[in-house]
C-alpha cells in the first residue's frame, strides 16, 4: 500500500512554516472534542522539544475557559502563561513546566459543529500582537480543514458501513451499544499502554473511529449461522470465520469507492478488521499469527471484543458478570491475548465498569 503522509506529519509541515514566516510558535496542540462523551482529548501536537501533553483528556464542562471559546466562537490570547500558575487544570501546569509562556487558543469547527481547539503555545510572553494573530488565522484555518477533511471522510466510510449492515439485514447481536463498548475499551487500552510500544494520539483517535466497524463481514454470513442457538458444527464454523475475510474485502472497495486506499489509517482499519481473531499463540485466524506479529490494534480490539461479548447476552448464552469478563481475559493472557493488552485492560477496569452501565441495554448486547 502506498504510504501517504500521517496528519500529523501534515500538521509538523504547518508548524515549520510558521516557525520560518512568523517565528517563535514553539507548539502547535489540537484537542478534538467528543459531543456524545462531552470529552476534549489530545490529538495532534508538533512541538520544538519535549513533548507536554499527550494521552490526556478531559471534560469540557470542568474546562470553563474553553467552554466560554465554543460559547462565543471567538479566539483567546494569553500574554503571560506565567499568571496562570496556581490553576488547577493539568494541560496549563504542563504547559507552564514546558517552559512556554504564551499563547492563542482558536475554537474549530465543521458544518457548525465544536471539533476541537487548536493552541498555538510560545516560550515568548506576550508574543501574540495582533500582527501574529492574523497571520496564524490563515493557518488555522488551514487546520481545521485539514482535520475536517479527515474525519469527514472517516465518518463517510463508517455511515456507508452501518448502511450496508441494514441493506444486508444483519440480525447479529451487535447492537449500537456492543459497538459502542468495544470502542470505548479500545480507546481506553490504546491510551493506557506505553507510548513506546503503543500508537500515536492521532492513531489512538482513529482506533477509536474504527473499533466498531471489527465484524462488518457478519453481514455476509446467513443468519441461520449468526443466531444459531446452539454450537456451529464445523462447516458453519468455517462459514462464520469468512466474515474476516469477507469484511477486509468489504473495506477495502469501500475505501477504494471514496478514494481513501492510501490514506494513513487504511492499513489501521484493515489490522482491526483481518486480525483481532488472530490469538497471542498462534492458534487464531484467519492467518495464524502470533505474537507482535500480530498488529497492535488487531490485538487490542481482540480483547475489547472477547470482554464485551462474554459479558453480555448472545442468542446461544447468558451475560457474564464483568468480573467473570475480566477473570477470562486473565487466565488467557499470554495465550489468546496479548498480556500487556491485558494488563491495561485491568488497569482500566473501572473506566471499563462505567462504559459498560453507560451502554448498556438490559436484554441486549
């Protein structure tokens, strides 16, 4: 697959050409804004040196200063960071302890809608003059379009899936809320593993996006074999396993058909939806992989998918209890999972408690 720039490498091209036409923008950070979970998370940075902030998030109603920018949709700027020293709020702690002194936060917006922030940070107080600003507004709008573009295409390929799942007359057990739940736990073991082995925000976020779309082949298996009360004989077996194959394929005309084939996700989307049957040992399918051999999002959804479907309702069983959930996660780490995919998951577990009751249908999967 052709190798096309990240967004993120995008958005470094931006930041160098600020750094040459207008000098001193040590940062440039995009939070993007989640309207169903009301959270802001980190998304891209390009920054001179260390990096502040990364894997953070935070709701946008305990950030009043952001809050009133989407409320009035104008941009801020802070002249001197260093009056802001005893605020509560980690991100200007960070900031602050990265040595930067002021900024100019711009609100961002798509067919109406809060996307996020965008935050231009120098280690220079006071260097945002009106002069700066209108010169970084050009940019900023650039931005915004960029980021846009990029989910709007994202969010074009997910629509066409959910449509497709309709047209197709999926009758699976995978409702709204299972998709909801397996993205969630997938967002939380991204963020929780090691940056060093894990992906970037912007991966993270994407994963996020993609999660949900893990089993889109189902809807080219019968429906006497996705609710098959009872056990599948061998012949339905291999017939429920196509759906891997039949979904990578799905995908990647879908992707084809809206001219994303080399955009940087595409291969994400395609790890989360040809490996996350694949098993730690070997022993999974449809390839056989093991080990990092396997993708790390394939990984990671695999235990986000097994967990949600042990734990609640399915035509053939009744709903574990989540303790019962994360006690089958343990006993196969190292085995059927990934034991560091693993290890975050108990480590996010009560994050993993309050998506399950948030999402949860009684009843229902």
């Amino acid at each position: 697959m052709q190798q096309h720039d990240t967004l993120g490498r995008k958005i470094a091209d931006i930041h160098a050409q600020i750094q040459t036409h207008v000098g001193n923008v040590g940062r440039i950070g995009i939070a993007l804004y989640n309207a169903d979970s009301g959270q802001l998370s980190t998304f891209i940075h390009s920054s001179d040196e260390q990096v502040p902030l990364e894997r953070y998030q935070a709701p946008l109603a305990e950030v009043p200063s952001l809050r009133q920018l989407h409320e009035s949709g104008h941009s801020r700027i802070i002249d001197d960071m260093a009056t802001l020293a005893d605020s509560p709020s980690e991100h200007t702690r960070r900031i602050l302890a990265a040595g930067y002194r002021s900024s100019y936060t711009c609100p961002l917006y798509a067919r109406g809608e809060l996307l996020g922030f965008l935050f231009f940070d120098s280690r220079e107080p006071g260097h945002f003059r009106e002069d700066v600003t209108l010169e970084l507004d050009a940019y900023a709008q650039l931005i915004g379009t960029l980021v846009s573009h990029a989910f709007s295409a994202t969010r074009a390929l997910r629509s066409a899936m959910a449509l497709a799942r309709e047209l197709g007359r999926h009758r699976d057990a995978e409702t709204a809320g299972h998709l909801n739940r397996v993205a969630h736990y997938t967002r939380s073991i991204a963020r929780a593993l090691p940056q060093d082995m894990g992906h970037s925000d912007e991966d993270i976020e994407f994963l996020f996006q993609f999660a949900g779309l893990h089993d889109i082949g189902k809807i080219a298996v019968p429906d006497r074999i996705l609710l098959k009360p009872g056990k599948l004989d061998p012949e339905e077996y291999e017939i429920a396993k196509s759906h891997v194959q039949k979904g990578s394929e799905m995908i990647e005309a879908m992707m084809r058909e809206f001219g994303l084939a080399n955009e940087h996700y595409a291969q994400l989307l395609l790890d989360v939806i040809a490996c996350h049957h694949e098993r730690w040992d070997g022993l999974g399918y449809p390839n056989g992989l093991a080990g990092d051999a396997i993708p790390l999002a394939g990984r990671i959804v695999a235990v986000a998918d097994v967990f949600d479907a042990l734990t609640n309702p399915r035509p053939y069983k009744r709903a574990w209890t989540l303790d019962e959930g994360l006690a089958y996660l343990r006993e196969h780490s190292g085995s059927q999972f990934d034991p560091q995919c693993v290890a975050m998951a108990e480590r996010c577990f009560d994050d993993w408690r309050a998506i399950h009751a948030r999402f949860h249908q009684p009843g229902t999967a």
